[in-house]
C-alpha cells in the first residue's frame, strides 16, 4: 500500500485598505494620544523630560476613597496623585 502526500499552501490574506488607511493616519483625538511628558526648562532651553512609571500598593478603601473624590471633581486620579507628589516633592 503506498501513502499519498498532499501539500497545501494555505493563502495568507491581505489587510484591507481601510485597515491599512487606519493605522498610517496621524490622530489628534487626546483619548488617542500619547502620553505628554513635562517640559523643563535647562539654562533657557525647553527640553522634554521623560515620564517614568512609579507603581505603589495601598490598600482597597483608599483607592476607594481616591476614585470616588476624583469621579465627583471629574478628574482623574493620577493628575491628582501628580500634583500632590510636586506639592509634597517641589523642585
């Protein structure tokens, strides 16, 4: 009894236009964009200052209590976090 081989080539498919359109477009929407770094000044020159991720553990009532706060103020809880680690840690 001989065995019989059968060789497929499977097509590999080719992203649409649209999809393609979409991921070379340049967005403005701010939901979309990249996360701002904070500029500083250096002897009278603008210089872009990289952001570094700082990750903390508290507990679940806090972060509760947090998400609340800025849910009613409509802001938003790094931005509040932010700004009180500058007040706390000023330059």
């Amino acid at each position: 009894m001989s065995k019989k081989t059968v060789t497929m080539k499977m097509p590999i498919p080719k992203p649409t236009t649209a999809a393609d359109a979409w991921v070379g477009e340049s967005t403005t929407d701010v939901s979309e964009a990249p996360k701002s770094s904070k500029v500083v000044a250096l002897r009278g020159e603008a210089e872009t200052e990289p952001n570094k991720r700082l990750t903390i553990d508290i507990t679940e009532s806090l972060h509760k209590r947090i998400k609340a706060q800025c849910a009613m103020r409509g802001t938003k809880m790094a931005d509040v976090i932010r700004e009180l680690l500058e007040k706390e840690f000023a330059a």
